[in-house]
C-alpha cells in the first residue's frame, strides 16, 4: 500500500512557518495583503478565490478583491492594475485568467508588477523561472508540487522524473524547478510515443494532462512516486485527477489524492509568496 | 556509416533563403544592420565576431562593431545601448558575454530592445522561448540544431530526444523548442545516474555538456541521429566536439562533425534574425 501524499499535511507544516513569517513582519507594521483581480465571474475563479481567501486570512493575509465586468476595457484594466501596482499597502497580485477574448492577455501580463507577480504572469518572472533563478514567483501548481515531494523527504537529485503535460501554467514550469533540483526530466505529451513505457520507466512521474484517470497501471511501476496535477470532473459528475487511483496506489510507493493532493497546497504557497513579497518590501 | 550532416550545407541553404529575403527589403530600401557590442577584446569574442561579420556581409548585412573598453562603468555601458536601441538604422544587437566581473549582466541585458535582441539576451525574448512564442528571438546555438535537423529531414515529433547539459545557452532553450515540435524531451546533466543508457535511448542525441570527447561508444546506438554542440580544445591543443567522433561515427546513423557542424550554422542563424528584425519594421 502506497504511502498517502495528503495535501492538508504538507499545507499545515507550510502555516507554521508563514504564520511565524506573518508574526515577524507584523512586529515591523507589516501587514502582507493579497489583491485579487478578476474579471466577470466565472464559477472556477469565485471557487478559487474563496479558497485563497480562506487560506490568507487565516495565516493573518489580508485578501482585497477588484472585480470588473466582463466588457471592461483592455486600457481600463490595465489602468486598474497600474493603480494596485502603485499601491504600497498591496503586496500580491493574483489576477484570473483567460481574460474575455477581447482583451490582450499577453499585454496585461506584462503590466503586473513583478515584484507583486506572486502567480507568475509576467515575462520577467517566467524567464527567472526558465532561469533556474529563485528570486522571482515560480507559478503556484508547480511549486506545489516541489512542497509535496519535499514534505515527503523525496529528493529529486539524479532521480528520472516523468512529467505528462508541458503547459505553461504546469509541464514547462515544473520542469525547469525539478531540472534546478538536479532531476534528470523528460516532458511527455499527447505526441509522446510508447507514453506507458516512458512513464513507467520514472522514479517519480507527475501527471499534469488534464485527462481524467487516464494514468492508469499500465502507466506505473513498483516503488515510484506519484503526483497527481490533474482536477477533472469526470462522466458522474465526480471529481477526480490524471491518475486511476484505485487502479495504480496499490502499485506505487507514494502517491497524491485527488482532491486533497497538490490543489490544497497551491494556495499555501500562493500565501507563501504574498508573505516573501511583503518581506522584500522591508 | 553515418551520414554526415555539415554545417557548410545547411548554411549554404539558408543563404539562398536570406539572399533573397535580403534582395527584398533592399527593394524598400532597408539595409539590414546588425550592431556588435564588445567589451574588450577576449580572443574568443574576436573569433566570433569575424565569423559573424564574414557571413554577414556576405548576405548584404551590415555590421557596426562598438568596442568599450574592459573598465567602462555600467551605466555607460547601458547608456551606450540605449543608443544603439535608439538608431533606426540598426535592426539587430549582439552582445559578447560574460561582460567584466564589475558589471550586472542582468542589468544590461534587460536594456537591449527585444526587438533587436537577435541573440535572446533579454528576459522578453527567454520568456518566449519557454513559452513556445516564435515572434521572439531563440539563442542562436541550439536554433542552428534545429536548422539542422530541418535540413537533413529528421522530424522530431514524437521522437526520443536526449539533450546533455541543462545550460541557459543551449540545453534549456533547446528542449523548449524541441518540445514546440512535439519531441519527447529529456534533459540530462552532470548529477544524471544511468547517463549512458538514458543517451543510448534515444532516437535523437544531443551532446552540449561542454566536455572534451564525452560520448562515447556507450552512449550511443544504432540509428540514432547525434548532433554535437561541444567546442573544446583537447590536451593537444586540438578542436573537438563533446562527441569522440571516431568512436561514435561508425555506429550511428547521423552525425555532426566538429569543427563544420553546429558552430557552422549559428552564424547564419544570427544573420537570419537581423533579417527578420529588419523586416519586422516595415
């Protein structure tokens, strides 16, 4: 029986550490402070956000919300984010994407300030990432992922790591901190010929595809770890990951639930870099 | 015996391509100009710089060379860039590194315009790379690989790639363009266990770990197409690639000789982006 990688474990050692983080900078009058912005109000983001906020407040994070209508203006937007990029008392900024189809997303990205870029839009932050360079904010999923694996005295140092998945927001990211680690990494996609074998040829493989229990044991070998990126809605109308769990735990060494898994840390280390925000500020 | 894929070829194919791209802007009365920035005068740079200046004049590119010596201060060093920025007449901007210890390469690089950053130097242009955004511009070096690639018809997609070294000049850029083109994509390095089998799985090897003669006949199998990125010079004082050529020739089914194969390549790689920054203007 694998050993169970529980998100809620990984996110309570990550409180104790930033709500000492929080103390510290309270005793300086700093107070970090998360500045949410979204556009209209898709369903996924409201769910998200509710969580983040959760997340925040109860570490001592003060969340502030800017909603906007879904017909706004790229150059009233973009004005908008200006005015919380010249807002001192702001630490973080998380903005919700896809923007409505009429607005640049690109040019938009670029105006976040990278110093409160906590979720990584911005091109300077994503080169620092491509950069092995630990001062920028590395995108919240993948970094996540890295918390689980180290929770877990799993250290990716010469291991073979696995990723199916080469998104933005995800594969790509999450290669380049493993590849940091000293991870030996192979990117997998739906064009990836002989996929079950490449991945169960991984000491740890990470599924990051979107398609619901698609990893299943065909995919796994004994004693791997694995993580579990995906959050899919499956036929019933269940949530589930990438991964078969009922198929592959009984296979593999570790392995993440889904929900429970990486999704509960996302927001952790989101708070994490609010926190590492408001601290460069001092 | 491996089919010998030579940097002079691909170069001379791409020469036909730009000639006429070159013959077009002249139409509109643009002569494309490429700006060579170098601080001091390291031998290796020199080297470099003739090879760039060489093809591009001959493909009708202007080249301006502005020489600084090794003590200027930063901000001049910047200062100076910003000028070359500002010249309507230079289209593309090459800049040796590593600069003098004094000054902050990161600093520096953020002032070269990405528009005329033919050389991937500013974090815009390393952004892109990472995204898969082809309207920027890749570092030269691992661009030449697929180049040649293209030329000799070897179709990554879906292939088995192996890059060796993880550096910000070839390893990195390179699998990100090698993913764009639907490889399977593993990058491996100095802490990599099982390095010679991982090599040895590949369809496509890829040697840019900057060590003399390296890959062996363990590294490699039959059939495989084996593009050597490495420039060393051996304890006799001679030129040679990562690949131990002799060795590794008669098993494969392609190969890079070193010298004349991917350094050939890179130069006109660099020429082709003045270009495209000149025709980016009109």
């Amino acid at each position: 029986m694998a050993v169970l990688m529980k998100g809620s474990e990984v996110a309570k050692a990550m409180k104790e550490r930033m709500v000492n983080e929080v103390e510290r900078l309270g005793q300086k009058g700093i107070v970090p402070c998360l500045a949410i912005i979204r556009v209209g109000a898709r369903p996924d983001d409201l769910s998200y956000e509710r969580s983040a906020i959760k997340k925040c407040e109860g570490l001592g994070i003060k969340c502030r919300v800017f909603e906007y209508p879904e017909d706004i203006a790229q150059q009233d937007l973009m004005e908008e984010i200006r005015k919380v990029n010249d807002d001192s008392q702001i630490h973080g900024i998380l903005l919700f994407r896809p923007l409505p189809g009429h607005i640049d997303e690109k040019a938009v990205r670029c105006v976040v300030s990278p110093g409160k870029d906590v979720d990584c839009l911005n091109p300077v932050n994503l080169a620092k990432v491509f950069e092995g360079d630990e001062t920028g904010f590395a995108p919240c999923t993948p970094e996540a992922v890295v918390e689980i694996l180290d929770h877990y005295g799993i250290n990716p140092e010469g291991k073979r790591v696995t990723i199916i998945g080469r998104s933005l927001v995800v594969g790509k990211p999450l290669a380049m901190l493993l590849i940091r680690r000293n991870a030996t990494v192979t990117v997998c996609h739906t064009r990836t010929k002989n996929l079950k074998e490449t991945c169960r040829q991984a000491e740890i493989l990470i599924a990051a595809a979107g398609r619901a229990r698609m990893v299943n044991e065909e995919y796994v070998s004994e004693g791997q770890v694995v993580v579990d990126v995906g959050i899919n809605v499956d036929q019933d109308g269940q949530l589930c990951g990438d991964v078969d769990f009922e198929k592959v735990e009984p296979i593999v060494a570790y392995i993440t639930p889904v929900p429970g898994g990486v999704g509960t840390v996302t927001t952790s280390v989101l708070a994490n870099h609010v926190i590492r925000a408001a601290g460069n500020d001092t």
